[in-house]
C-alpha cells in the first residue's frame, strides 16, 4: 500500500529538519536551567521529540 504523500508549507529536506530539532534538543539538555525560565521542561522537551521522531518516520 502507498503512503499518502505530505504537502508542507517549507521548502527544507527532512534530514536538515532533523538535524536542526537534533541540534535544539542538544541545547535544551545543555542550558536547562535558561530553558527553563522560557517555559520549557521535561514535558515540552518529549513533545518536541515526538514531533521530530514524527518527521523522521513519515517516510
């Protein structure tokens, strides 16, 4: 069966979507405490990684 194809609204591979939500997750876990202040917490962090794991596997 084929997948249904994705209509985006960016011009940007997925790879570099990836890699960009890698890089963010690396300076989330590295500046904690400055995150934290902005809003972000554990919860934030997982929802951000389930949206980036979910780009990764709509292929």
């Amino acid at each position: 069966m084929k997948k249904d194809q994705v209509q985006r609204d960016f011009v940007i591979a997925d790879s570099v979507l990836k890699q960009k939500a890698d890089e963010l997750i690396a300076l989330i876990d590295r500046d904690l405490a400055e995150f934290t202040d902005r809003g972000y917490n554990a919860a934030k962090k997982t929802e951000f990684e389930e949206a980036r794991n979910a780009v990764e596997n709509c292929h």
